[in-house]
C-alpha cells in the first residue's frame, strides 16, 4: 500500500515532470524567499504537514511554520502556515501544495457541517469507502480531522456481508456462520440488511453489527428497538444534512454517510511569496 | 509519471490490501456473474473503460461491453455498462470501478455545463492545474470528454510566467527575453499580468499569450482590443457559469476556470449484480 | 504491501540475477522437458500453485499439472506436481520452487502435528506475528493449510493491548475505553493480562478478547471460569505439541502458538527432469 | 536485486500496514522510552544492526547501542542491544526487528554447532542454495557469522553443471568445453558426479571443482585420491552433524550442507520496554 | 519518469550488485583515503555533480570538491574533482563515476566543437531525439553545457508533423489545423517538409515552425527566403562540422544535428586514490 | 538489477512521457501500417528483438518479422525487420527503438572490426566494465554478438586485485591470500601488475589470472614466458585497432579493450512506413 510520502512524490513527478521550465530557466537557485498560504473561505483546515512535506520533499531544508493545527476553524484571509526557502522550491511546490491542502480541508470542513446537525451525542457519523482511488488513507484523516469516523478502510480490516454475499452462501444464518468459523477472532461480523426479517436473521445469526441500508426513519426505530443492545445498530443510505436531525433518539449507534467525502468540493487557499 | 494502469493497482490494493475478507472466505472462486453499471441521476458518463479495466486487472478473462462512449448524456436508471466475470472479481471490483467513474463522470458533468454556457464558440474554455494529485492525466482527460480544452498539462510543458517570477527577474521584458533564449523554439510564452501597463509590456517583449488574470469585463475587453491578434488572450478568475456569458465577442480566445476540476462533485452510479 | 506475485519475482532475481551463467550457455533455448516434484519424506503439502508460479514466471506457457492439492497428506516418494517446459525454465526455476513449497510445506506439516494433539474440537489454534519478514501473507496461508487459524495479520487490522500499552496509558480501563472511542466499530479489542486482577479490570472495561499471558494450567482454567462467556478466552505463551492436550475441556476459545511458524523447518521435496 | 533496506521496508509495510490500529491511537507520539533486547537461551547472535535498522527506519533519531557483535555467543538472559526512541517506534518495531534477529541469529547458531563437530581445519564448511526466497543474502550472511563459507549466491555467480546440463549437453567433456568457451575466464568451472568414471572425466575435462555427490565416504576418499590436487573436491549430499567428522583427513576440500540454512529454527529472543 | 538519482541507483546496483567481493572482502570499512579525477586529454567537462552523487549515494558523508564547473575547457592531466570518504566507497563508485563523466564530457566536447564551426550567431543549433534510451535528460543537459540548445524533449512537449502523419491525414493543412483544434494553447506546431510546395502550403496552414528536411543549401536559402520571419525555419539533416558554415546567413533560425549525441564517444578521465 | 525489459519502460517513458501529443491527436487508432527498418551504412546488426519488443511493449498484438539475426553483416540500404502494428504504435515506437539498434550495432560493428584485425585465434578479446550506466547488460551483450568476449559483469561476479587494493592490504601475497581464504571456491582471483616483480609475485602467491597493465610489448612477452601456463595472462591498456596485431603469438589468453564499448558510435538505420 502507498503511502502519504509515495503520494506526494506521485504528485510532484506529475506536476513537474522533467522540469519546471519557466521557473528552472529564469529564477537564480540561490534566491530564497517565504510563501504564506492564506485561507480565501472560512474553513475547516486540514493537511497542513502535508503541505509542508511538499515543499521538503523539493528542499530538503525548507522551514515551514503552522499558525493553526489540523481541524481547526479557519476565518478567510487568515494565514495558515509558512514556508521560507529557496524561491525555486516555492514556485515548484506552490500548486500541488495548495492541491492537496483545498481537497482535505473541503472534506474536513464539509464533515464539520454534517456533525454540527447531528445533535444525538450517542451516535457516531461514519465514512464510506467512496473515496478518490490512491486517497483512501488521506480522506480518512480528513474525516477524523473534521469530526466524524471512519468505517473499515477497505475490504481487508472489517467483514460487511452484502446482499450479493448472502445470496450466493444461501441466506444471512449461513453466510455468517461460515464466516465466523473463518476469519480472526478479533474481527466483527456486520450484515447488510433492508427489511425486518432479515434484521431478526441477522440478530439470531449473532452478527456482531447490522446495517440498516436505505430504511426508512419508522423501520429504522422498529429494527433499533429489535434490536436492542445485542448487535450494534448502522444506518446508511439517503442521509443528509437536513435529515440528519430525524436520528436524534432513535437507538441507531452508528450512521455512515458516502457525501461526506464524494460530495465535497475544495475550498480555496492560496499562497503569496515574499521575496 | 505514473500510468493509469499504475493508478488502477495503487487503488485496487488500497481497497483490497491483503484481501477481501468476507468475500475471500465465503464466496466459491468458480460462481461467475453478470454486474451492471447503472446512472443514479442525469449525467456525462466518462471512465468507461478505466471502471473496466479495474475488473480486468483483477481478473483479465473478465469481459466488459459499454453500452455508451464517454461524453454520452446518460439519463436516470440508464445501464452503461455490463461485466462478466467470477463473482469474486465483481464484488472486489465494484467500490473501486465506480470511484473512478463517479468522479471522472461528475467533472465531465460539470464541464458539459459550463460549454453549454458559454455560447461563443470562438472561445477555448480551459482547464488549469487545480487537480487532485495524482489524478491530473485522468481529470484532464474528464475535461476532454466534458467538452473543454486542456491548459499545459504541469510544469515542463508550457511556460507561465506570473507575478513572483517576474518580479525575481526585474520585469515583464527581462523575463520573457531571458526564457527565450533558453527554451525550446517549440514552447510558447505565456505572461500573467492583471493591468493595462502590463499587457502593453508583454506585448512589446512578444509574449505569445497573455493572460488576464482578475480583470473586470471592461479592462478584459480593452485589453483585448489593445492586443489585437498580436498574442492569444487568456482570461483567468472569477469567471462562473452565470457569468460566463459575458465573455462572448469580447475577443477573448481562451478563458481558464479551475472550478471545472476542484469543485466537481462525484455522480452517482450504482453496481447490480445478477447472478 | 508485495503480494506472492512480487515475493516470486524477488526470488527470482535474487536467485538468476543477471543471469543462469551454467544453463544459458549450454542449453538450447528450443529443448523443452519435463520435470516432476516428489516428496522425499512424509509431509503436508503446501504451495503447489506457488511452485508452479515460478516456473510460469519465467515462461507464460509452461504448464503445470497437480497431483494432489495444498493440505493434503503425502508420503515419502509421492509425485506431487509436474511441469512441462523448456529445459531452460526447468533448470533455472527448480531452486526457487522447490524453496517455497519446502519452508511452506514445512509449517503445514508442523501445524498439522499441533492440531493432531489438540483433542477438544471448540478450541482454535492460532499462529502469531513471528513470521520470517516478507512472508506474512505466505506463512498464514500455510497455517490455515495445515488446520489451524490465523490470529490478526499485522497491526493494522486487530488492536492487541500489551503491558507496554497499558503502562503508558493509565490502566486497562483507560486503555480500551480510549480505543473503543477512536477504532472503528467493526474492530475488537483484545487484552493481554498475566493476572486474574488483570482478568477482572478487562473484563469489566468490556473487552471483546482477554489475552491470559504465561499463565499456567490453574490459573487459566480460573480466569476461563471468571470470563464466563463475556468475553473471547485466549492462552499464549509456553504451549507445546507435548501440553497442549491440557487445556482440552479448559473453557478456553483460542490458543495462539509461535511455534506454528518460527520452529518449524523446511521439508524435503526435489525435482527431476525427464526430458 | 533487493536490497536489505528494501526487505526492512517491505517487513515494516506487511506488519504496519495502513497503521498500527493499537498503538496509534492510544500512545502520545511524544513519549519516549528505552528497549532492550534480551537472549532467551544460549545463542549465536546474528542481526544486531538489521534490528537497529528496523528501528531506525521507523525514527531515523531512534540511538541504538550494541552490547555484542554479530558472531559472538551469547548467553540466556543477556541483553543484545538497546534502543531509545519513541514508544510509538519500540512498539511498531519490536516484532519485526525480533523476527529478523531471531531467523538470523537461528542460523548462526546452527552453523557453529557444525562447525564445532567438523575437526579438520583445512575443510571449509559451506552453505548451498537452500534460502528462503528473498532471504538468499541475509541467510548467507549468518552462515559466515556462524563461522561457515559461502558456495555461489546464485546462478549468476559461479558455473555448476549437474546431470541434467549434462544429459542435454551429451556428456561432461561437451558441458565443461562448451562452457569453458563461453563464460569469463574469471568464472570456475564445477561439474557434480556421482560415479568415478564421472569423476576420471571431469578431471579428463579440466573442471575447476568436482562435486561428489550422495558418494559413502569410502568412494569419497577414492575420488580425492584420484583427482589428488588436479582439481577442488566437493562434497555433498547426506552430511550430518553426527556424521561429519568422518570426512576429516578425507582429502575434501570443501563440504556443502543445505541443512544450515533450510532446517535451521528461529532462537528466542525477546523486548523489554523501559519507559 | 526517472530522476537522475534513480539512473545512479541503477547504475549502482548494475556495477555493485549484491557486493563488491574484491573490496568488501579485503578492505577494512575504517580507511579513508581521497580520490582525484584527471583528464587524460583535452575536453569540455560536463557530470563534475553526477560524479560527486555516485559518491554520496554510496556514504552520504563522502566530500567532494570541485576544481571546474560543468562546460570549462580542461586540460589533459588537469584534476578536475577530488572526493574524500572511506577507501570501500572509492573503489566501489570509481567506475560509475567515471563512466557518467566520460560519456557526458564526450557529448559536451563534441557540441563545443559544433558550436565551434557555426559563426552566424543568430542561428541556434539544436539537438534530437537520438540518445542513449534512459540518458535522454543527461545527454539534452551535456549538449546545453557544450554550448547548443535542446529541440524537444520527447513526444510530449511539442508537436512535430512528420510526413507519416500528413499521408495519414490527408495533407499538411489537414493536420495542422486538426492538431491546432486540439492541443493546448501553449504549443507551437512545427512541420517537417522537403520541398517547396509543401514549405508553402505549411505556411498558409500557419505552421509555427517549418523544418526544411534534408534539403541542399540552396533550397534552404529559397525557402527561407519564402518563409520570411512568418514561422521559425528549422534545417535537419545531412549537416557536418565541415558543411554547417555554409549555412551561415542563410535565414535559418535552428540547425538540429544527431550526431551531437549519437556520435560522440567518451572522453578519458582516471581516478587516482590517495591513501 | 534492472531487467531490458525494465529499460525499454524507462525509455518509453522517457520518450513519450504523459502522452505523444503530435500522433495521439491526430492519428486514428484504428489505422495499422507496416514499418521497415533498414540500414543505412554497412553494419553488424544487434538488438533485433530488443527493437521488436519496444513496439510490442506499446502494443502486445504488434507483428515483428526478423530479415537477419543478431551478430550478421548487413549491407546499406538492406531491410533488417518489419513491423505491423497500429500507425500509432509504429509512430510512437520509432525513435526508441533505432535508439537501441543504432547503439547496440554501433557497438558489435566496433567490436567486430577488432575482432577482425587479431589474428591469433588462442587470445581472447574481452571488455571492460567501460560501459554507459545502466546499460552494461545490453552493451555487454553486443560485445559477444561482435565476436568477443565479456570480462566480468560487475564488481560481484569476479575478484579484480588493483593497485590501491594492494597498497591497503600491504602487498600482493596478503591481498591474494586473505582473498582466498573469503570469496567462494568457485571464484578466480585475478591480481593488475605493472612490472616484472610483482608478476612474480603474483605468480607465487597462486592468483588464477594476471593482468598486465600498460606494458608494452617486450615486456608484455616477457611476462608471459615467466608465467608459463601458471596462470591466466591477460593484457590491458593501449590496445588499438592498429596495434592488436602485435600481440599475435605473445603467449598471452586475454585482451581486454575498454574502445570496444566506450569508444563506438552509433551506426545509422531508420524506419519507413508503409501505410
């Protein structure tokens, strides 16, 4: 699996291919100079070591100062972090920077917003595993930093029997009960399901998690209630900001949410060098 | 540079890492499946062939048929495209497949809506550097099939000379006489300037495209009037799809809008599988 | 992370590197033969596909064909695969093959004896994470070959709270309450305690896993007896082929042994060419 | 070819993974601690630097001191080496670092124990290529520590023509000319017999070595009469640590054993933290 | 694509592979020792930095010092760096280093001696796309350290139209204007022509660059003189040392020559080591 | 070690980068052509099959036919091979693969014409390790495709004793000896000498190779005689086209000749396409 280091060595090849031929053809590789990056929306930060790796990774001995820490709020114009070093490092680094930078922090400050309307302490928001492919740990951070958690990270760290599983093992009780006597120990069982009697199956079945997929609120509270503490309750699908509030209450522990990461834009930050 | 094939294995071994779990111990390797890849909303479809690609990479007998060529209008419900294959490999494959075409296809989406627009056709709408790291092949080419244009791809194959290279060179003239003896006489010149003065100096040093960057719609046009034909005019910033209008006839040649990539959000597509 | 396709071409590298200087410079290229795999003392077998990878490394059309499959018992002296090929990939491929599916028959056949003189059918044998590095994925394999389960792959997909962890964080209270907030909900918590106070703190902290650490056979059939159902019951640390059979009837769920793989030693199997 | 570095690397990616689920979340990055490495049960050390590489990898300001060097013995209970750094890296690098220092340290401690049975100095004990794959260098590497010499790294480093090279090349005079017409007149020659007419042929054919394969000492001694000091004799084939000593006087040059490395076990050694 | 510190690597790992058994086997890793680099005839050196790399690559804390800097006129016997680092560091990178600096001072000789013969000032002489597979970016770098200028650097950063592509096309007009609709605004469209019709229809088709194709000198002169300054005129093949003058105020703005690169041989540099 | 197959990935890279922006405009992907690469000097043609897999690397259905094999004479204007594939793929293709051919024939008509001008068919011409980084393999191999032989393949695969070796280890006798007693059995220890005396030396201390170095002839003869058929005696430095013949009949085995690699220019082929 790659990591943060490979993505940005990743990106820095892309944008800077064999050279950065207006910046390498006439600016001096003695002059050095400091680049502020500055937040043009009020926001929700995140990335901002990333930020910075990419300048290292150009120059090794580029300085980077951080007026704000990851998951803090932001007001526009406000100066984030610092960068002095060579002028050359800063205008080759500038870009992918700010790339990395506006895509995190319009995650974070996009789950901040889905958090704030979730007034049920009790419940957990969750991601999904809709994520940009080669970004799945870094939009995950972008999660945590604004608020909420994550699901599994991918098909390796958490069972989730879909509806495609159950039909090809020949229902809920066998799926699970074949997996159970496969996986580790130290991995739960969570059971997709869309109607009450597969919730009962799943409960008898012992699953140790059971997702309520694309249920309405009223079948939602039923299957809670069902449910009561002996399996941890999951509800996905048609959430949003607005009817996020109609879970307060309802017994549901746990909500994922795809639109926390598909959905975000980036927001916008820029950067100005001061030779 | 990384290939999109390199791109497709980075995300099919973040999704899958060391293994699917639940599908690994449940599903029969030798049951086969038909999926189906169906548009949850109105949308540019774009990512046909790399969503097939991801299920051929994990399994190369795995046989794709497209019902649609990227850039196709795709209605609500519409199928674009059939896989067959082991149920193993659709059920790996599926998360990661509809990550790429959910975001190539949703900045396809959003480009389509800024040409349509824009109703001079004399004028280039572009693209710019405002990319997902390590996405820039792939979100160009969205671009492409959206309907736009690409700028320079990164750093080595154009040459923009902005504010900060400027200044380091002691003005407009020195820096583009400085990159002309220095550069291939295959390469373009482009300035950024952002008042009359300026355009006038590129003009005089023989920019070959000069770009302006946050001017109002009457500098535009009197900056535009002033260069004549003798530089392709770019316009950069501010510009929306509300806004955009105002451009026609205004001699512009090229305007540039990096909302067309960094504020794109994905579309919805869904996987079925018929067993 | 590698998968055995990468470990394959490691192998094959560190073993041809830059070329077999004995067999390229006297074997025709065009002469083609067979080669078979015998057993040359009683076994497990283990890494049949494996084997049979490394020669269709080095040439796509090689064809293996299998007498037997992964887990089966084979006597001294059994045929267990063949390979049609060139005398050239059979005599460059023979060292590698044969080192794989030894070291991996060699833990199948060792964890097989474990599971033959663990009589109670409820309990698991599990391995642990004393693997040779690079061979994780490989060495779990031959595990489950041989009959037994895997505990958690690596760090990554199972939280295992040593006295390390507990020490640092205050307590096994504090630990796992601080963990329980920050997994995922599809994760359980193990922890590792050498006492029955211990026991009860876990316990009562809600542990999914209590981890009885060097305990002896009293002791582990007291905490069994504590945990009741509670909790998942796992016994690490001095157990051997020779006492394993105490703890049959011990309410214990897991026992995990480090010997599954680092004691074990390569079996004998060799290859001859018949051309 | 794969460096060390690469497989500390490739080891620390398959334990790591993602991220260490435990330790991560529950330890302050900034705690710092002390490790040691302690020997539990009579060893010869092999590894020390390769663990503190583990180490150092994790945290390049990670202090590793040694308190042996590799090829000393060492005894039950006595500390190896030390390691300060942050908890984080003790806790991410413990296992990893043992699983390498314990295979290693495993082999050393096999091949002296030959070593000390084989009473004829003017014989030199060597190892064959019988390694596990992607370990040829670093099991190589303990088998000099433990006091033994190294036959070829593999087939790119040195000439052997077995009975398969033979039968194809239609007899050893053809092999060995061909060969000596071909390879760099800095690469020896050996061929492997098992007969003595083989034996009379290879020195008929000026073979720089002459392997006696599976040969009872008797014919053993009669071929190093025959070939006197015409060429290297090789023994091979069937060596044991209680048979060994039987060839001493033997006029053999060279012993090569494939136990030294393939059924050597991993020793125990194990980490205290200090924090 | 790869970095110049990757080339190292590779050519490290060519020459050293899995280790220096002369060196490592014979010279204790304490001794330190300084090595000087000597012309051993007249040259343009280029690589002066390359060659230091090669050193630090193998001990980071080698110094070098540098007595020219890359496209100075040495002298034979002149030294042209020195390196300080142990006596195994050395050894080992002499070969590399100096097969880097021969090759590259070779090509720099070479174009100096081009430069040499060409008096029109105004004209630029280029280079090609003839380079040693995988030295591309090294070989384009020697050719601007000897005083010539680089055409492209690959397929990607300019277009060229060559007669292949017009017959596919239907024409050079055909292509030019079916290339100007498609790529980026920066790029300038060169088109490769042999006669004058084709000059002309090139010109009306507004080609930005015309490269006259092993046209004689008087066709040049003609075509030129029709071009006027209404597109850059390239002169390609069939041009020597001997014949270049003749192209002296000829109009031509570029010469492109392969035998730049693909002609010139390495110069002789040595290594002395000073213990 | 880098594989050819890695090279022409590199080279392709290198060549094409993020896209042929001429071809892939342009040209439709359907159409397919018919290329011919022909000769345009007399030459001795190497890297057939390397060419054709560059073409086969872009398009795995891509249909090469060889007119001549690797190490034949063929005259100007002969068609070497031919390639059918997409006009694109042969487009695409061109530059990389006559980069190849044109130095690795460049590299066996060199070495041929040395071969041509010894006339003592008992010595043996060999290279040097004078090789462009990255390339020993390929170069290598276009020496024995001219007629000689290959020295060692690096500094892993044979034991070179130099001077400065000598002086750290304090004489010729503890160099050899100390060798002898680490490298395997199956290594030739080979030792430079520059006088009479240490040929001696060298002599008594058993090396299996002396390397007279920059000797001239009478001494060289001299040498030669004082060994006898004791060792291997190879000579080195000076060695021209013009010279080699003095060496007929000198008793020496092995010249060894670094022009043969570092000194070749590329020869000169080019492809025609035929639509």
């Amino acid at each position: 699996m790659h990591s943060v280091k490979d993505l940005i060595q990743i990106a820095l090849k892309e944008d800077i291919g064999p050279g950065d031929i207006t910046t390498d053809n006439i600016i001096d590789p003695e002059i050095t100079g400091r680049g502020i990056i500055v937040a043009k929306e009020k926001l929700v930060i995140a990335g901002l070591e990333i930020a910075g790796e990419v300048f290292t990774s150009i120059e090794p001995e580029a300085v980077c100062r951080f007026f704000f820490k990851d998951g803090d709020s932001v007001s526009n114009n406000q100066v984030v972090m610092q960068i002095e070093g060579r002028l050359r490092t800063l205008l080759k680094g500038e870009r992918t920077a700010l790339n990395f930078i506006q895509r995190l922090s319009g995650i974070a400050t996009n789950v901040r917003s889905y958090v704030e309307h979730l007034d049920d302490k009790k419940i957990r928001l969750v991601d999904t595993r809709k994520t940009i492919p080669g970004w799945r740990m870094l939009e995950k951070y972008a999660v945590r930093v604004g608020g909420a958690y994550n699901h599994r990270m991918g098909l390796y760290d958490g069972v989730l029997i879909k509806d495609n599983h159950i039909a090809a093992c020949g229902g809920i009780t066998k799926a699970v009960e074949s997996l159970r006597d496969k996986v580790s120990h130290l991995v739960k069982i969570e059971v997709e399901v869309s109607d009450l009697p597969s919730v009962k199956e799943a409960l008898q079945a012992k699953a140790d998690v059971i997702m309520l997929d694309n249920m309405d609120i009223d079948r939602i509270k039923e299957a809670a209630a069902l449910i009561g503490k002996k399996a941890v309750v999951e509800v996905s699908g048609g959430i949003t900001k607005e009817n996020i509030k109609l879970l307060s209450g309802s017994g549901v522990d746990i909500i994922s949410v795809g639109a926390l990461t598909h959905s975000a834009r980036s927001v916008d930050l820029s950067m100005r060098i001061i030779q």
